[in-house]
C-alpha cells in the first residue's frame, strides 16, 4: 500500500510498508530508523544516533557577466604599450572574442582589424568574425566588414568603446583622444568615424574660405565641377580642384555652420 512518508527535511517519499519490509526499510535508508503506520497516517523518519558523513563540497568561481569579460577582451585586442605599433593587434584576445560570442564585440575587432600585419593576425580575425557575424569576409578585408558593419547599425557597443577607441588611436597621434573621450556625445554610430589614413589634419581642412564673384572665377571652366550650397540666400559654389586637395571643408552659409566633405 502507497503510504506518504515525512523526514525531518520534508521530503515525502512513496513507499511500501508491511512487517516483511521493516528489515529491508531499515537497510534501504541507511540507519534511518522508520515507523510505519497503516492507512492514511503518515510515517516520520527521524535521523538516528549514527553519524553520516557530508559529502565534499568543492568551492567554484563566480561566473562574470558575459559582457563584463567582452569589455576585458576589448582593451586586450590592441596592446597599447608594444613598442612596435604593426605588431600591436593580439591574436590571442581576437581568437578569445570569436568564442565568447558577444555582439559587441564586433565593431572593435573591425576597428582594429586595419592593423592586422601577420598571417596570424589576419586568420585570427577572419576566424573570430565569421563566428561573430557568420559572414565569409577574409581578415584582411576591412571595406568589406565595415560595409557589413553599415548595414547593422543596431549592433551592441560595449561601455567604454569610446575610451578605448580614443586610446588606439592616440597610438597614431595623442590628438585623436579630442575626438574619442569617454562619454562623447555623438548622433552617429562612434564605429562610423574610421581612421583616414593620417594623423590629425594630415590632410588639412579648408576652413572659412574666402569667395569671389562667379564672373570673376576665370580658373575655372564651364564643365568643372564644383559642389554648390544655398541656405536662406546665400548661395556658393566649392569647386571640386580645390576641395580635392583638402577633402573637407568648413563654412558659415546663411548663417548656419556646415561642413562639406568630399
């Protein structure tokens, strides 16, 4: 008969009870003592005398938010003390970020992935990304991450990439962390901002240029091209010969800041 026993732990255990299996009870529960009732009462197990050992019980570590080590892997990617800045991208943390698998990781390696110098370097990254992403882009194939990178823009960014990014582009030239400092206030993604190449003003911007009358400009030829803007009035035209060598140039039109980039 199914009778419901109680320990002292609250356990309830279905068991069959008669005389006959007193003696099998007492061996099948280990020197716990058993009264068994028939009917509907209930049998209480009270622990005996005898001792039982505990069982060992072996300490484990914490477990970390994931995201807390995508962060540590983060500032690991790109040693910033090496002396040698082409050798500065470290595999071993790239390979670390592809298996952890957190999305945020994503933009930092295509960020570094720029500097990725050695066959070594270059495996690590295509490896880890194509884990990250599941795209087939080689390592050494920045344009094509960052287009992909283009076309997520909802991508997770881990806190502190801004530090960071200012911090490896410091390597470059110190002047960089103007424009990546932690808590930088941008409308557009920070991954979008690339390196183009040189240090700050490399290439030096065209800033407040002067103007003449267009009957005046006889450099010019009636199919150059040239980059036109008109704001409450004020109309100007950038010709391109001259934003080619700078690239980039910063105005006042209609009393308004703007800022062409070719």
């Amino acid at each position: 008969m199914a009778i419901p026993v109680n320990h002292t732990f609250g356990v309830k255990l279905g068991l069959v009870c008669s005389r006959s299996f007193r003696g099998f009870l007492a061996m099948a529960l280990i020197g716990l003592s058993t009264s068994c009732v028939r009917g509907s009462a209930q049998a209480t197990i009270e622990p005996s005398s005898t001792s039982v050992a505990s069982p060992t019980v072996f300490p484990t570590a914490t477990p970390r938010p994931v995201e807390t080590r995508a962060q540590e892997l983060m500032w690991s990617l790109f040693n910033l003390n090496t002396g040698d800045f082409f050798d500065a991208l470290n595999p071993v943390a790239v390979a670390a970020a592809g298996d952890l698998g957190h999305d945020g990781l994503i933009a930092p390696i295509i960020e570094v992935s720029r500097f990725a110098f050695t066959d070594d370097a270059v495996s690590a990254v295509g490896t880890a990304l194509n884990k990250l992403t599941g795209e087939t882009y080689k390592g050494d194939d920045f344009n094509g991450w960052y287009a992909w990178l283009g076309r997520h823009r909802d991508l997770p960014v881990l806190p502190g990439y801004d530090e960071w990014k200012g911090d490896v582009y410091a390597r470059l030239d110190p002047r960089f962390k103007k424009f990546f400092y932690p808590g930088v206030s941008a409308r557009v993604p920070l991954w979008g901002a690339v390196w183009g190449g040189v240090r700050v003003d490399g290439i030096p911007p065209l800033n407040d240029p002067g103007f003449i009358p267009a009957a005046d400009a006889s450099y010019l030829r009636d199919d150059d091209v040239v980059l036109g803007v008109a704001i409450n009035g004020d109309i100007r035209s950038y010709p391109h010969r001259i934003l080619a060598w700078h690239e980039l140039s910063n105005d006042v039109v209609g009393g308004r800041p703007v800022t062409l980039v070719y």
